[in-house]
C-alpha cells in the first residue's frame, strides 16, 4: 500500500490501525469492522509504531 507496512496476508495498513485505536476504538470494534484481523495483528501494529 505506497510503501506502508501492512498486517501479513491483508491489505490493512499499520497506519490505519493507528488511526482507529487513536480514535478510539477499541481492538474489538477494529476487529468486527476487519474480519481478517485478529487481536494478535493489533498488538502487531502497535508493536510497529516503536520501530
């Protein structure tokens, strides 16, 4: 995606996830609205934001 990091086997930014915990939602929401996500590749993201 333009050269962002993306969660393995999906097309979901890193930064999007960002995006959406900083506005407030919660993994679960961001889950239910992403099917192809999973809590893990939520930890991953924010792991991704201390690189």
């Amino acid at each position: 995606m333009m050269g962002k990091p993306v969660i393995a086997g999906t097309r979901i930014t890193v930064e999007l996830i960002l995006e959406k915990l900083a506005a407030g939602e919660t993994p679960e929401q961001i889950i239910e609205a992403h099917p192809r996500l999973n809590r893990e590749a939520i930890q991953a993201a924010l792991a991704v934001r201390y690189i």
